[in-house]
C-alpha cells in the first residue's frame, strides 16, 4: 500500500468503524478495504487497524483520536486471539491479497485470490490464524477441514510465531 501523508477520518461509534469520505469511497473501489453499507463504507476491526498502522486513516471515538495501540488494546479485551489474528490479515494484505471476514461461514477470514473483486467472484480460501504455541487437535482440525469442504474453499492455515513472521498451509480434500 503506498504511504502518503493524506489521512481520511474514520469514525468508531457503537463498536462500528466507518467512513463516508470521498477517500474512503476511492480506497474502497481501489482496493476493496471495507464493506459499502448505505453509502459509507463500514470497516472489520482488522481493516482498522491495519489502515491505522500504515498511517492512511485518523480514527474518531467521541470526539477523542484513537491510536492503534489504543484500539488492540480495545480488541483484545473482547477476543485474546486477536494479535495472531491481525498478524496474518497484515501479512495477507502486504502479499496483496483481499482478506474479508468468514464469521457466517464459522470461520475467521476468506481471502480472494490476487485481482479478484469480491462480490463479483468468490475467495479461494478459509483462513484460520494460529499462534504456533497453541495446540490444535484433530477435531479441531477436521471441523476447519469441513468448512472449507463446505464452502467450496480450500482450508488455509496461517501459522504466526514469536516474530511475528507466518507460515501457510494451504489443506484440501483429495479422493483416493
């Protein structure tokens, strides 16, 4: 993403990120950042925090700036995965990929292959992100397994260690 000093405003109101500016609307169609819902573009909380640190947005809480740090900080109140979790979707992004959220089909994110517009095709992949001190077990494993089956996407697994670098497993089904 190139770095320029012109920042947009973004606003958190009711735990909903969102932006109605001309830029926001410019980043949207550019690189699909974002969701347009009734003429503003509303903004996963990853999305936020990766345009908070690549310094494109200012982001408004009650008339208050809110930095990144201020909002993990917010996040991780309610989700204590959500450091490994935005560790991969920065990385997905840095890769160029179009990382949206999964939650409806049970699972953290769908990424779209690279120059696929979502909405007008579909992601290729679920993504799990996984710190590499957790454990996953088999069920756990089978049930990602099922969704992406499911879902016609193949099963994605983003491994983050202590640097903060990832490593990908892309899974899928074969028949013998």
């Amino acid at each position: 993403m190139e770095k320029n000093n012109k920042k947009f405003r973004v606003v958190l109101s009711g735990g909903v990120l969102y932006s109605n500016t001309s830029s926001a609307i410019s980043l949207y169609n550019k690189s699909r950042f974002g969701e347009m819902k009734n003429s503003k573009i509303v903004y996963s909380v990853f999305e936020g925090l990766y345009l908070l640190e690549e310094n494109k947005v200012e982001l408004i809480s009650n008339n208050k700036q809110i930095t990144f740090d201020k909002l993990l900080a917010k996040i991780l109140k309610s989700d204590k995965k959500a450091r490994t979790k935005y560790t991969v979707f920065k990385d997905m992004r840095k890769r160029g990929f179009v990382v949206k959220s999964a939650l409806k089909f049970g699972a953290e994110f769908r990424v779209y292959e690279k120059g696929i517009t979502p909405g007008k095709d579909h992601a290729k992949w679920i993504l799990y992100p996984v710190d590499e001190s957790s454990e996953l077990v088999w069920h756990d494993f089978t049930a990602k397994n099922r969704v992406a089956h499911s879902t016609k996407k193949k099963l994605l697994i983003g491994i983050t260690d202590s640097e903060e670098d990832v490593s990908y497993y892309e899974i899928q089904w074969i028949k013998p």
